[in-house]
C-alpha cells in the first residue's frame, strides 16, 4: 500500500492507483451517481470494497467501488469550509459560547502520517457544523490547545476563570474537550463555579471529525440543543450513548467516567440514568433537584495539587505511603476495596499519616455502590483511625475535591458534604 | 430500640418485646401456622412487619406479624448445623474439593455486636447447604480464615500450593473467598497454576450466610454444579448474577472484577459476556477455546512484590515514581487515561524509570476496551520511550500477572503474550 493512499488496501486501493491518486486529492467519482469531494484516508480494520470522500456540505460519504465509472481529480484542492455561511447573530436564538481547549474533536487525521492531530480552533469547528446556525448563535473561543491527558489542574483555573469572567453573558457555554480527561475538568467546573447561572456542557468526540464514524457533530449539536432547550443550570457531558446515532446522553459532570478506551458511548453516568438524553432532536428529562446543593453563585476558583488518589491492592507497597509523609502531600484519596477496605498491612503508616494530621479519604475501586464501613472489622478499624468514608463519590471526583477544598482552605467537612451533585443521595 | 433487637423497630420490635426475646433466642412463633427456629437480626433498610426466623432446615423465612397468636421461647438453643446428615461420599457423584480461605461467605452476624465476623469453617459451610449431598461429594478443608482485604500475595502463594499438593485428585476444586480481592487471587491462580488439569473455582458472598437476602448458598450451589456438569478445566468466578434469584455466572478468572461494593451481582466480566451460566440448576454456554494458552500443566508457584498498580490523574505527584526509582520496585503498571496515556508532565520521569532498567506496562482506567498507542502523539511518545502497551489486560490483572513474571523470572515479553484467557484476543 502506497504512503499516498493511507489505509487503502486491495481493490479499493488498486482503483485509486489506477487514476493515479492520493489521499487529500479533490475529486469528482462517477457511478450511478456523482459526488465531489475530499479523499479521505482509510484505517486498518475498514473493507476494500469503499472509498470515503468528504463532502463539501462537510459530511462523509462511503462510495462502494463496484459502479464506478470515471474518476476526476480537480487541481485545486476547495476546503469544505469555504462554502459555510459565516454565522449571522439572530435575536430569536440562544447565544451560547462555544470553547474550544483541544482534544479529538478539534483535531483531524494528518493525511501524510496518518496521525490525529488537533488543528481546529473553536471557530472552524462551529464553521464544520453548519446544523448549529439554526439552533443558536455560537460565539466561538480558543483557550486551549491540548489533548486532554496534558490538561493540568492549572489549565482547570484558566478554563473556570474564563467562564467566571465571561459566561454569565450567554445563555450557556459549550466546553470543546478532550475525552480522556473530560470528567476530571467537569468535575472542578463543579465545585470552582458552584451555583454558575448558566448551564456549562463538556463535550467531545472519540473519533476525529474528518473519520466516517466520528460523533464530533452529533455531540457538539447534543450540547448545543440541550442549552437552546434550556436545561437547568449546572455542569453536563454530553457524549454520544448506545449504538444508534442520534442518541447523546447529558451526564452530571460529577456522576460520569469514561469507561471504555474506544467506544462512542464510552461515558457513563455511574449508578444512575443520565440526566437528560437528545434523541430525535428532542430533549428528554428533567432531574428532580438542582444540579448544585446551594442557590447562590459562590465562585471559588482555586485548587492546589496537594492530593493523591492510591489504588490498594493486594502485595500494595506501603513504602508509597510513607514517601508521601513530610511531602507537600496533605490529603489521600484511597480507592480501596469493596465497601472501602485496605488490607491491615496498611495500618500502620495510616496511622502515621494521620499522625501527621493528613486527610485520608475513602472512595471504592468497585466504583459503583457506595462505600460502608460499620459493617466488617477492616472498616470500623479505618474509621476508627480517622479514616473518612466519601460515600458513593467516584474515586476521580473525590480526588479534585479535594484538591479545590484545599486550594481554598475549606474545612475537610466539606469531603463529605453534597455540593455539586457528586453524590447520589 | 433495645441492643437485644437487633434492627427490629416500629411493630415487630413491640411484639418481640411483649414476648421478652432477644436475637439469638430459639423459639416457636405460632400465628396460621407455626415456625421453629433461631430469632435473627433485621438491618436498618428493613420494614417493621417481620420477623425473621431461620429454621431447622437451615433456611430463613420471614414472618408477618399481622397474625402472631403466640410466642414461646425454648430454653436451648439447637443449632440448625445438627440435623444435617454428615456426608457420605457416592461412588456415583464427583468428587469436590472446598477451601475455604475466610470472607463473608464463612462469616455469621454477631448476634449481640451485630458485625459479620469470620465463623464457618469449611465443613460448617459444606454443611450448611445441605443441597450440595445430592449433587457431589464434597471434601471440606480450612487453610486461611482471612477477610480477601486482608489476603496478600504470600496467601496467594499458599493457596496455589495447597491446590498443586492435592488437587487433581478431585474433580474439581471450589475456593470460597471474601469477595473484595477474589479476581486478584483468580488470576494469581490462573498464572501460577496454568493448565492444571481440573476446574477451579471461587466463590464468595456479599451477604452473610444468616441474612435473608444472602446468597452464599446460591453462589455454592452455582460453583458445585459447573464443577459436577463438567465444564472445562480453568480458574473461574461463580458468583449471583442479575436481579433473579436463580442464575449464578462463571466469568474467567482473569477477565472479572467487582463492580459494585455491596449488590449481589457486583462481578461482571469485563468486554464480553460471563463464560457459563447457572440458570434454573442447568449449566449454559460452552466457550470456544481452553482456558489456558499451552495444554500441559506447568505449574510456576513463585511471586514476587516488586511491581505497583499506579493510576494516573491530572495533578498526579510524579515523585511518587521518583521514589520507587531504586527503591525494590522493578516494574510499574500505570492505569492511564483513554487510549493509554499519561501527561506530558511525567515522561522525564518515565524515562529515568527505562533507564533505570523498570518494566512500564500500560493499561487504561476506563476499564473497557483495549489500550491504543499509536493513535495519538502521547501514545507513541510513551511507545518510543518503552512503554509497553498491555492490549486490555485489566490493570488489577497486569498487576498480579507482572508479580508471578518477576517472581518466576520469565522475560517481560510473557507480558504481552496470552496464558490464561486474560487478554480477550
């Protein structure tokens, strides 16, 4: 397989040598009928039985190679966005703020090396969706440009001070972000921006917006219409749910994790339904509660790394612990076993650390279900060590509350105080 | 509410104390019909119109309080163990041998202090399910009595040699174990004890076997069936499953985990359906490959503590690599985000980690679906710099199977091979 064809194998690929063509090409395909557009690259797993070629309304079409007559390439390459209408302001529609910090759906494949690369900024990324025009004016931003295994709790700050210094003007912010991590940053959202006015939905894609399958635009439409259908206030994922395509589930930016490496739907609401779902355009669902425990907006948007989240496991090397005492480390998150358990090795430098007046917190590596710790000895041992039980709060969640609770010198009784939805109670 | 009522409130906790019994009491409650049996314990979510007796047959039932006529209380207390036949082996039946390694499966209420502790021994359990004498003969031995929190590596060790010792002189082997840990000593097993010639299966309960909702019982019953239906050699986990209270699954041993802290169906198999299933007393499913990887046995029963699980996190404390670096640690398994990944911020010391001759495994705290590396720019980063993708290997997995390589001093490279179903290839 040549370089120039990247991903194409066997007849497809023959058929492309055959006009003498290369990924990235614009062409015009003849068969039953005609469709101009983008050559696009293939991946491994694919048939050789297709072509895929974006088309300049921006979607992506899979043409069989059975029919073809005639293909044509066109000397000069047209980018689809070219054609898109620039977004008109429009009085009846909800003004939402579209923000764009990197992550796969900011990115497209490189047509040479085959890699996914963020090279949208948030304004080609509305321009790629041309739906949104009639659902809402969006107002574009760049903030970042990071896959979201590089977000740093730093950049946590700078996208909650934006939204603090900026936001309340908009009927509600769309956060364009890496999956990886989406969860972790939705999560400080929470607690720095406690009572925000406006609804606040993280969204993101798996696949990147030039593949066949990407949920770039279900997603970021999914986010889009949740706001214009005025959800309540609060901080959302919207991610692509199930196994049809016109599903996008709207989590609690507290209650979710990415659980699958791959998968579309890989973000799931943990013990419980999400909150909302768009399906067919419509919005479903309306939480009983407010998203947030108090009424008013209290920002407090400060957080300091001091926190580490352990995993316990049988053999655990204690000597991890230890290192930690006298650190700049003051709180553990542990994600125990069961219903928050550490094996008895672990005792001694427990209390040690608590010695050393350090917060240990208990979250359960199960993660559904909540953690209980007056029913079997282990537990009411920890409890009696000062170990605190974080109820049913996912172990990532507890982690950055802790590091905001911290960062803003709160009382170690907020960890198990309900502020942001984050736990199911 | 009196201590000797344990959990009883409201109308049942009046009628008891009308007739001045206490938990423990063995007594005969007379309404439309009569009920002989030990007075057992309520929990907090219970209502107040029950009582709850557990019979000579050693089942529990719950009795309405509507229509009690009376109540007498006997002066002994006859422990229900006694009318249980003792068991006879039948030349026709197989023949099964039980562990019992401690957990809530061997443990009973406390009838004053209301904790589960660790009471049964293997035989008391045998005994207690009076149903397994038809379907086997079953070979009681005790050699741990530990909470699975508390089990370690060197048990593991303990476990698998008891098994090598006298094992495959039985048809099959069922290890009742606390259920917190039971997948890290599945897969202990399933490496250390590859290809053994006969079935071994865990089993466990997340209600004691004195509750009424417990499903000790059920779970024993599912694990003595599969052994006594013939299913394939193999280390397993046979626990509840669904909502029913008549199907119990066997999942590989190396592809479970707990999902859930207290729920009786809390084990699931991870990125694909359980192996078997026990439905209505028939055994179902008949995987298409063994078990294991190679056909002989080869048994390799050495581990070592040398390796830590770390997850990774935004915010992570990357001295906490620094000081395993020279410490007894030779190798780390990080849970990274997504496709694989850890920041930017912690590939120096990666690096000084490779350098320092350490095994850095990858896996994915998503859970589901396999690792990818050279998707992104982070992935082959981590790739070039010897980060070893472990395919979807669960991290408690690649943990407890990078403990036996290095305790077995096999190369690394059996890291990335499969031995025991735990990479769903």
């Amino acid at each position: 397989m040549s370089s120039r064809l990247l991903g194409y194998r066997g007849q497809a690929a023959k058929l492309l040598q055959r006009f003498n063509l290369s990924v990235g090409d614009y062409i015009t395909i003849k068969s039953d009928l005609s469709h101009t557009g983008v050559l696009m690259p293939r991946y491994h797993y694919s048939d050789d039985a297709h072509i895929i070629l974006k088309l300049d309304n921006g979607y992506n079409v899979g043409i069989s190679i059975q029919n073809v007559d005639t293909i044509t390439r066109h000397d000069v390459m047209v980018s689809p966005e070219n054609d898109v209408p620039p977004p008109q302001a429009d009085a009846g529609l909800p003004n939402i703020l579209l923000l764009s910090t990197g992550g796969t759906i900011a990115s497209r494949v490189d047509y040479r090396t085959g890699a996914v690369t963020p090279t949208l900024d948030a304004a080609d990324l509305s321009q790629s969706v041309p739906e949104l025009y009639g659902m809402a004016n969006i107002h574009p931003q760049e903030i970042l440009s990071e896959y979201s295994e590089n977000i740093t709790p730093e950049h946590w700050l700078k996208i909650a001070t934006h939204i603090h210094n900026t936001g309340s003007r908009y009927d509600g912010i769309v956060v364009a972000h890496g999956t990886d991590t989406m969860h972790y940053t939705s999560t400080f959202l929470s607690f720095a921006l406690a009572g925000f006015p406006v609804p606040i939905i993280l969204t993101g894609s798996q696949r990147s917006s030039d593949r066949a399958s990407s949920d770039a635009t279900l997603n970021l439409i999914g986010a889009v219409l949740a706001i214009s259908h005025s959800i309540q206030r609060g901080v959302y994922i919207a991610m692509h749910s199930g196994t049809s395509d016109d599903t996008v589930s709207i989590h609690a930016g507290t209650r979710v994790r990415k659980n699958h490496t791959s998968s579309r739907s890989a973000f799931r609401t943990i013990g419980g339904e999400p909150l909302y779902m768009i399906k067919e355009g419509r919005l479903h669902g309306q939480p009983r509660h407010d998203y947030y425990h108090d009424i008013s907006y209290t920002p407090r948007i400060n957080q300091v790394r001091d926190a580490s989240l352990i995993k316990y496991h049988p053999g655990f090397d204690v000597s991890i612990l230890e290192n930690l005492i006298g650190s700049s480390c003051r709180a553990v998150i542990f994600e125990g076993t069961g219903l928050g358990h550490v094996g008895r090795e672990a005792y001694d430098v427990i209390k040690k650390m608590r010695q050393n007046r350090m917060f240990v917190g208990m979250t359960s590596q199960c993660i559904d279900g909540r953690v209980g710790m007056n029913v079997y000895e282990s537990g009411r041992d920890l409890l009696q060590m000062g170990v605190v039980p974080l109820h049913d709060m996912l172990s990532e969640v507890a982690l950055v509350k802790m590091m905001w609770v911290l960062g803003n010198e709160l009382s170690w009784d907020v960890m198990s105080r309900p502020m942001a939805s984050e736990m199911a109670v």
